[in-house]
C-alpha cells in the first residue's frame, strides 16, 4: 500500500511545480493560465488570487470539465501550502489534461511575498435585498453574487448591442464596467439604443452611459473610453478586464479585438446584428476556436451592411 509520501512523489514525477513568483508574473503579464483553488469553502476567508475558480478538492474531477473542457488549456492549481494542489494536479494529470501544475508554497507563500488577495467581504443589507433573487439561483448564490461584484468587464460600444448588454451587466451587479465608445449620442440612436434618451443628444455615448448605469445600479464602477479603439490603445485598455464584450459595428476593430483577445487570453462574449437576425457567441482561448479561426478573411468593403 502506497503511503502518502510515495503519492507525493508520484505526483512530482509527471507534474511541474511553478513558484509563486513565476504564477505572479504569468499573471501579471497576462499569459493565458487559468488558476483553481483547491481549498476547502472555510479556508477561502483568508483570501484567494484574483480570478481564481474555486473548485474544492474533492470535487475536482467532478467539476473541472464543466469549467475547462479542453484538456490542453493551461493550469495551476494552489491550496494553502502546495501539497493538495500537487496531488489534485496529479488527478487532473490522470484525466488527460496536458498542461497543469501546482503552485508550490501554496497562499501561505503568496502571503509570505504580500502579493495581492481577493478577499470575501460581506454583503451589505442593502446588497442583500438587492440580488436577493440570485441567492436562490444554485448557479449563482451569495458566493457567486460576490464574483460577480470583483468582475471586470469591457464593453467595446455603447451601441445597439452594447446598450442592452451593459444594462443587465449593471443590473446583475458587474462591479466594473469599462465602456469604450467616441461616437455621441444621435436622435436616430435612441429608438434601440436604450442607455441613451432625448436630453444626451450630442454628449458622449460614454458620459450618457455612465450616468445611466450608476442610475441603475451604483453598485458599479464605470469606466468611460471616449475615444476609437486602435492597435496603440488595445492591449492598454483590454488588460484589466476579466471578459470583453465586443459590440462594434465594424469588421476591422472586431478582428482587432479578437487578436487581442486570443494574444491576452481575454475570453471574447462577441455579437452582431442585422435587422431581425442576430448571433452571439463566446470565444475563449484555449478552450476553442477565435473569431479569425471561423472567419479567416473579412469581407471585401461594401460587401456586408453594418
């Protein structure tokens, strides 16, 4: 019978164990990682690294596929010292996934260099009453309201899409919402583009945006980009964001965004519309194809309305 320390050794046999520094800065500079927390829910009031899904150990190999199908997406797994998250590493080794370590030191290390934590503030009454109706959604919870409240998120146009997008984003209580737009407000807008009305006329999409959804919600923090998205400002504006939500109107800045997003790691929610016919779709690198991937070549100018 094997002991505890020979399945220790078994697991550094075949999984690589990454530093804290090294997880830090893969993070930092955006590379595509996706980190899990393998703790049990007690544990998780210390604090967890931003962006990490949390999936007990043991119910790891009941849940990762749900969360990460492709087995070539990059992994690391972290508990509090390491130990565990090597051995659940191990499991997910042995259900086929080809690229997933464990961060050795675990939290306690990561606490050790005072890098950064996320952690679980409660709820206020207010909030409480608020997404009352989410605490009743398994899927969601008081657990998932609050990953909700720490989400980033970018909308590429305060537009048609944008619009509706950005009101229920702002309703479901998305703590930050950044909004990039340089167009303002038109009278021809405003008969589907529900964040704006009659008196914006003339100001900034951005500025009518904002106003809106701090009405909505003030819960969320809106951040205003009054200005054109471009190959100098991408990777500048896209880097803080959890998800970007790519409403544009046009096929240049879509497969801008969809580069920078496949380059980031940045999952892409991308629609268009034309007339009564819509499409939406969610593009996330590592766990299948970009928009460049379905659609190689964008159509000859003129050729497709906006």
């Amino acid at each position: 019978m094997k002991t505890y320390r020979d399945l220790v050794q078994d697991a550094k046999k075949v999984v690589p164990e990454l530093t804290v520094e090294e997880v830090h800065e893969r993070l930092t500079e955006g590379a595509p990682l996706a980190v899990i927390d393998v703790r049990d829910p007690d544990e998780y009031r210390e604090g967890a690294i931003e962006g990490a899904v949390t999936i007990s150990r043991g119910f790891l190999e009941f849940k990762v596929q749900d969360a990460y199908p492709d087995p070539d997406t990059p992994i690391v797994l972290y508990c509090l010292s390491g130990l565990r998250s090597l051995l659940a590493a191990k499991a997910l080794h042995d259900l086929g996934y080809r690229q997933v370590a464990s961060m050795a030191g675990g939290i306690r290390r990561w606490k050790e260099l005072k890098l950064p934590l996320v952690k679980d503030e409660p709820l206020t009454p207010a909030q409480m009453e608020r997404y009352s109706r989410h605490f009743m959604l398994a899927q969601v919870g008081e657990r998932g309201q609050k990953q909700l409240l720490r989400a980033k998120v970018l909308l590429i146009g305060a537009g048609g899409l944008g619009s509706p997008a950005a009101v229920y984003l702002a309703a479901v209580g998305v703590g930050t919402l950044g909004i990039i737009d340089s167009d303002v407000v038109d009278l021809s807008n405003l008969q589907r583009q529900i964040l704006h009305r009659t008196p914006d006329v003339g100001r900034p999409k951005v500025e009518s945006a904002r106003d809106t959804i701090q009405a909505i919600n003030p819960d969320v923090t809106v951040v205003p980009y009054a200005e054109r998205l471009t190959v100098d400002n991408i990777e500048r504006i896209l880097k803080d964001y959890d998800v970007i939500v790519d409403g544009s109107d046009n096929f240049a800045t879509r497969y801008l965004v969809n580069d920078a997003c496949y380059l980031g790691g940045k999952p892409n929610v991308h629609g268009s519309i034309f007339q009564f016919e819509g499409m939406v779709t969610v593009l996330a690198p590592g766990r299948g194809p970009c928009y460049r991937c379905l659609y190689p070549e964008p159509p000859p100018a003129g050729l497709v309305p906006s």
